[in-house]
C-alpha cells in the first residue's frame, strides 16, 4: 500500500523535483547533440566501390582520404547537394564503372564554404588549385556528370586535367569547372558529350582538350584561363555537333584545330566557334571524299610556317573545299577576330607567315573571301595542283610572300577578284588554260608579272582584267608558237 508523502517534507520534495528537471535537461542536450551531429556529418571513404552506392546528404561531406575507385559493373551515384572533398593532392576519384552525380560539389579538403570547415582549422587554411587531383574516366567506363561544380583539383601531373577522359562513354553537362591547377577537361580517348558548362579560371593550357573527335561540343563558355588555348580539339568537327562555344579573358581566345587527325567525313565549321587557328607544324588535310564547309564570318588563322609541308589547308582528290566570306590570315592578326595569340601588339602579320591552300587533286569554292599573309615555303597563297580546281569569285588575295594563285596542273574559275600586295613572280599563273578569268583588279604585286597564261585564251572566258602598279602591268602569254627568222649572209 503506498503511502502519501507528508506535505511538511519539504527537503524530499525538492530533491524529486531538482531529479526531474535534471532529467528533462539530459534529454533535451542530448536531442540537441544527436540533430547537431546529423546536420554535419562527416563520412570517410577510401579504396574500391564493388556494390552500387549513394552517396547522399545525410552522409555529407564524404572526404575521400585515399583515391576512391568505382569497380567495372557497378555504379556510383552523388545525389544533389552533396559535398566531396579529395584530402590530398594525388587523391583521385577514379571510374571504371558507372559515375552519376547531379548537383554535387567536388572541391578541397580545405573549402570551408562547400561542406562546412572538414578538416577543423577555422581559417587556418584556405582551398587552392591544386588541392586534389581529378575525376578520372577510365576505359569502359560511362557517367553523366550534371549541374555540379568541379573546384580546386588538377594538381600537376602531365596530361592531366580537374576532369579527365581516358574511354568510356560520358556526358558532361550544365558545370562548372573551375580553379584547376592544369586544364579543366582533357578527353584522351572514348566517347565524350561536353555541352553547357563554364570552364573558367584553370592554369592549365587548355580550357578543353581533346585527342579524338568528341561526341558533342557546344554551348561552352570558356573563360579567364590565364595560360590556356580556350579549345584544342581535332579538325573533324563533324555536322551540327560543335557549336556554339564561347571565348573571353583566356590567353589564347579560339578553337585550336589539332591536324593531326584528318578531315574524312563531312564537316561543317560554324561561325559561332570562330576563330579557328590552324596549329603549328600541323596541316588540315581534307580527305575520302570528305567536304569541309566553313560559314560565313568565320577567321581561319595560321601559325608561322616553319616547313615546306606545314600550315597548309590541303584537299586530295575527291574531296571539297567550300568557304564564303571567310577570312584566312596569319595567327599574328589582331585586325580579324582581335588579339588571338594573346600578346597584345608584340607581333604584328607579315607575309609568308603560314603556307597555303593547297588543292592536290580536290577542289576549292572560295567566295567573298579574304586570303592573306600566306605563302611561306610555298609557290603561291592559292595552289591548284594535280588537275585541282579552283574557283574564286569576288575575293581578295593580297600579302604574299610568294605569287597570288598558281595551277600547274589546275583548272581555275577566277571572277572579280582582288590580287594585290604580293610578292612574288605572278599575280597568277598556270601551266593550263583558264575556264574562266574575267573582271579581276592585279595590283601592287611588287615582283610581278600581273598574269601568266597558256596563249590559247579560248573565245569569252578571259577579259577584262585590269593591272596597276606591279613590277609588270601585262598578260603575258607562255606558249606562242616559236616564229622562225633567217638571215642570208649579204642580204
């Protein structure tokens, strides 16, 4: 039977009621320490991933204390919102499997402002390029990498870049990558789709690279990398694939086009990727019945020709040249597509400074064009050569360190063009009759014969023609039949 507790124990009370209000006290610290301990959790992980995982909020950050490799046949996934901190400079997270992440943020251990400050300095150290090394991709791998911000890797290892390729086949869409100690995307074999993301302030040279035509590449901005070359990717573009990417405040603003790798199917390059700069020692050569079409209002430029059988834009039997209103001048012209070698006024164009197109078989349509600067080791800016054919209508070829145009053998349509300002034997020249020359200005080509030509100019196809200002203002003709005189001693 219980008994009631006197009212006059005043002590006893207290003591039960001091006992119950410590208790609510304990519960409620404790209730605090657990949700405190929920909000920023931190998990550490390292080694290979052979199960499909998430990795989700409640478990972020996840700092990866090691390099982290996700297992061929299994999947990765980083859901929005969570914080991947790389702890040392060689900590990569590797693919062999499948990466999904989407609205993620991979930076370093030391970004306190992503994830909160992991590593428990206060403001002691603060994130820099370098601090991780990358996501790496590797053969038959395969991902999408959507909406997230890549920051602070890339540290230097050659080859290398804050998001590397090496195979497989992945998309990379809607980022941003950033603050890399190298370049922010390198694609070295595979299949890649790099669509839509800002590529900015990287140390590397390249904004993106790649080594093999990629999927896709449009919509880019490519900003602030204050060593790189915005893009350099292969020739072979393709058709309606790269497009639309865009160049600002790097140190060489242009798409670079690696000739190593020849055009062999259909390509198309658009206007909205200019300028396009044709690299050093290496020749874009259009071949396999392939077409390349360059749009209006694009600048092609040319590195300094340094051989005989570089810089040059070469088309092969079979194959098409097709360019309207295009500009193709040295890489050292600010006046076209502004300061492109990032250099300010130090170098200035001058003849000679790339090499040619040089149509070795294929042929050429250039219309409304401007063609400058060229001629380097070359017989002319404009070669037409094993029965090639030219046609040019209404541009200009002027600033050559050698002739104008030259066919030898060629067939050549030119209407309405401008040769001038070149230096060397001819404004034009050909070893076989014109179909077509008419309406063309020759002048100031300081060395030369304005025109040279097969004397059987046909009926029509070849008039008015005007010269001015060359070392010789005439059409001279290169095959009149000999005319024979005899002298009898003492006539």
């Amino acid at each position: 039977m219980l008994k009631a507790i006197p009212r006059g124990n005043s002590c006893s009370h207290s003591i039960w009621h001091l006992a119950f209000v410590s208790l609510i006290f304990l519960f409620s610290a404790i209730s605090t320490l657990v949700f405190t301990s929920t909000a920023h959790a931190t998990t550490y992980v390292s080694g290979p991933i052979s199960q499909n995982t998430t990795w989700t909020t409640a478990g972020s950050p996840y700092v990866l204390t090691g390099n982290v490799t996700v297992n061929a046949g299994y999947t990765l996934t980083v859901e929005s919102g969570v914080v991947v901190k790389p702890r040392q400079t060689s900590t990569a997270l590797i693919v062999n499997g499948t990466l999904n992440a989407t609205d993620a943020i991979f930076s370093s251990y030391k970004d306190d402002a992503n994830g909160g400050d992991t590593n428990g300095d206060g403001n002691a150290s603060s994130p820099a390029p370098g601090d991780w090394k990358n996501i790496n991709f590797a053969t038959g791998s395969s991902g999408t990498i959507s909406g997230c911000s890549i920051l602070n890797g890339g540290y230097s290892y050659a080859n290398t870049s804050e998001v590397n390729i090496a195979g497989g086949s992945v998309n990379i869409t809607g980022n941003t990558i950033s603050q890399s100690q190298t370049g922010g995307i390198y694609v070295s074999s595979g299949t890649a789709s790099i669509t839509n993301n800002t590529v900015s302030d990287n140390q590397g040279q390249y904004g993106i690279h790649s080594a093999t035509r990629l999927a896709a590449l449009y919509g880019n901005t490519i900003s602030n990398n204050s060593n790189a070359r915005a893009v350099y990717i292969p020739a072979t573009l393709g058709q309606g694939t790269v497009y639309n990417n865009t160049y600002a405040g790097n140190k060489q603003n242009a798409m670079f086009l690696n000739g190593s790798v020849a055009v062999t199917e259909n390509t198309v390059w658009p206007a909205s990727n200019s300028p396009y700069v044709i690299g050093s020692n290496g020749n874009i050569n259009i071949q396999s019945n392939a077409v390349l079409t360059i749009d209006s209002g694009v600048t092609v430029k040319f590195y300094t020709s340094s051989s005989i059988n570089w810089d040059r834009l070469q088309v092969y039997t079979g194959s098409t040249l097709s360019a309207t209103s295009v500009v193709f001048t040295s890489y050292y012209d600010d006046t076209h597509a502004g300061d492109t070698n990032g250099d300010g006024s130090a170098t200035t164009p001058a003849p000679g400074n790339w090499g040619s197109i040089y149509l070795a078989g294929g042929s050429g349509t250039l219309s409304g064009c401007t063609i400058s600067y060229g001629g380097g080791s070359q017989i002319a800016e404009i070669i037409a050569d094993n029965s090639g054919s030219a046609t040019i209508t209404g541009s200009t070829i002027s600033s050559s360190s050698s002739s104008g145009i030259n066919a030898n053998p060629g067939n050549l349509t030119i209407i309405n063009n401008t040769i001038s300002g070149n230096q060397g034997q001819y404004g034009i020249s050909a070893s076989t009759r014109p179909i077509a020359l008419y309406g063309n200005t020759f002048s100031n080509n300081s060395n030369a014969r304005a025109v040279y030509i097969p004397a059987t100019l046909g009926q029509g196809a070849i008039y008015n023609n005007t010269y001015s200002g060359n070392k010789y203002n005439a059409m001279f003709l290169n095959d009149l039949p000999p005319i024979l005189f005899t002298h009898q001693k003492g006539a």
